[in-house]
C-alpha cells in the first residue's frame, strides 16, 4: 500500500510532553465500527468492557539504553550516541548509532568516563563494533556479559524518550517512573509500551470487581517499533525483530477465556503483535518464545485480538498502519481528525483510544 495514505498533519500543541496525573486520568476514544466515536477517559475502562473479558498486558520493563561514547581509533576519537534496540547475546546487543558513518567495524567505544582516563574499570564500559547494517544499525559486543553488562548499563545509560519528547525537554527523574508501567517487571524493553503507562492499582482493583481478568506477556520493545516508514510503499518496509514470550499457561488460558465467550482486550499494539504472531489460524493462541517482526497493514486478517486498547501514533509509522487495519483506514483517519479538533494529546504520554474491531 501506498504510506502516504496513512500520514496526516498534528500541530505541535496536541504532543503530550508530560503525562497527566492520576495515570487513569488520561482521555480514551473509543472508535466502534458502528457507532462512531465517543469521548471518555481511562478510568471507564471497566464499564466499556464485559464481565468474562481479559486483559493481555505486556509486562517488559524499559533499561536505561541511551549511551554515549567515545569512538577511539588509532590516534583519534569522535563522540557517538548508541540507542540499544536488541539483545542478542550476553554481551551482544544490536543498536543504532548516531552519527553511524563515524563507525567501522573494528572500531572501539568506551563509554563512561573520558577516554583518557583509565583509572578505574569499573566506571567504563567498551565495546567492538563487530557488524554494520543499514540506517545506522551496528552490532556490539561489549567487554562485560550477563549481569555486569545489564549492571554497567544501568549505570551509565539514560532513559531513552523518544524524540519527539527529548527534542522538545531534557529527560529527568521523574521520566523514571513515568515512562514505567506499573507492572514493569521483565527488563529489556528501549521503549515503554505506552498504552500501558495509563493503568494504576485502584483501576486493576475495579476491573477485578466487574470480572475482568488480566495476564502477562512481554514483548521487549525496540526502537524501530516507534520510527516512520520512509519507503513510499509498505511492501518496501523492513521491521525490525523484537523478542517476545508467551507461557503456556498463559496461552492456556485465554483460549479457556474466548471458549467462553469473553473477549481478547490487548493493551498495547505491543501486545497485539505479540498475540498474533503466536496465533494459529483458527485463533488459538500457542505458547511463543522467540523473536517477531510482523508487520500488520490493512487486509490483514486479525486472529486473536478483539479489543485493543492503545495510544495515538505518529503519522506514516507502522503502528498508524496496524490500527488501520485493525478498525479500518478511513475509520482510524476521521478518529485521529476528531482527536485533534477535540485537543487529546499524542503519542507516548499522551491520551488512548480504545478500539473494537472491524
């Protein structure tokens, strides 16, 4: 399909730089194939969804995986920003760099204290660039593996906000708690699953009360989910892979859950990928381990998910895509131009919309 078809025009005003407070604060438009839109704010969530339905929210944890260092190579030195997007190893991990054409493969980055000073170890952390693809995508195997390595990078890394927020504000304290869902656990995510920062223990105690169960997945967010399509055609775009988990147990029972007539609501497009790359094609969910790169556009035929619940998205990027096609284009297009004229605020820290499917 065309990309184009799925970019639109947000002023600069509707960009949430801060989350509102409580979290279940936050406005929700629910968009149903029928009835049109209606406003409505999170905190609803469980009058809009029936006793029997559960919840899929994914429970990845977002690491500090924004570092930069020092390029040293021979006699010289250039200044990099590494984004960590991938795990692939115990001391491999897949990022974008930035500016990538300062980097070979072969080349050294110390990250941490000054190149120069070499006083103490535990302050610095390196790495070897051992492959270079495209889009300043590299490859890095660092000097420390396992829990040194997740430890080195919790100490030197900062919150990785995405651009449209650290353009506008310096990241701080406060992004730490913010930027985590409630119920983070699993680390390994470069980017918050967003829908699911809207989520507080007194909302969970209410679904509770009105019979509305919830479960875990995680799926380990990368940079890439979040970037626009720079193709013109979505048959040219390349997803990057993220690893992701469903346990039996879990798959289990929210099969128990549709056979009983409850819905599938996932909380997240994160969630969503998740489930449906482990669907099978009678709807059944599998158990899953392993990495997914599905990339859903509209003719897709959705398998598992009933009900998603999620932010609002940049426009031309793979996730505007995907609740194109979970609700329809046009459907999705005049829901986003109603967002806008009504002054719900984008993107990560901004507003939901809870979508019923076509």
């Amino acid at each position: 399909m065309r990309v184009d078809l799925f970019d639109f025009d947000l002023p600069e005003q509707n960009i949430a730089l801060r989350p509102v407070e409580p979290r279940d604060s936050a406005r929700m438009l629910i968009v149903e194939a029928e009835s049109g839109f209606e406003d409505s704010v999170v905190r609803d969530l469980p009058d809009l969804l029936q006793p029997g339905d559960v919840l899929v929210l994914n429970d990845t944890k977002v690491i500090p995986s924004r570092l930069y260092g020092l390029r040293v190579r021979e006699e010289t030195a250039a200044r990099v920003e590494i984004m960590l997007h991938k795990r692939e190893g115990a001391d491999r991990w897949r990022a974008f760099a930035r500016p990538a054409k300062k980097l070979n493969v072969g080349d050294r980055i110390r990250f941490g204290e000054e190149a120069e000073s070499t006083a103490c170890e535990l302050v610095r952390l390196d790495a070897e660039v051992i492959e270079k693809g495209e889009g300043g995508d590299v490859a890095l195997r660092f000097s420390f593996s396992g829990p040194f390595l997740d430890e080195a990078i919790a100490r030197l890394g900062e919150l990785p906000l995405p651009p449209y927020i650290a353009g506008k504000r310096a990241t701080d304290e406060k992004d730490r708690t913010d930027y985590q869902t409630v119920y983070a656990k699993d680390e390994g995510a470069v980017a918050a699953p967003t829908a699911g920062l809207h989520f507080t223990d007194e909302l969970f105690r209410r679904l509770d009360e009105r019979g509305i169960t919830r479960h875990f997945v995680t799926l380990h967010v990368g940079a890439g989910t979040f970037l626009p399509v720079k193709a013109d055609d979505t048959d040219e775009h390349r997803m990057h892979a993220e690893w992701g988990t469903i346990t039996e147990e879990t798959a289990r029972t929210l099969n128990e859950a549709r056979e009983r007539g409850g819905r599938i609501v996932a909380v997240g497009t994160t969630s969503l990928r998740l489930l449906e790359s482990a669907a099978r094609d009678d709807g059944t969910i599998a158990p899953f381990s392993g990495d997914t790169a599905i990339f859903i556009t509209p003719g897709y035929r959705f398998k598992a998910v009933d009900v998603l619940m999620t932010n609002f998205h940049l426009p031309r990027s793979t996730l505007f895509m995907l609740v194109s096609a979970f609700a329809g284009l046009e459907r999705m297009r005049a829901a986003y131009a109603h967002a806008i004229e009504t002054g719900y605020r984008f993107y990560s820290y901004g507003d939901a919309s809870l979508l019923f499917r076509r």
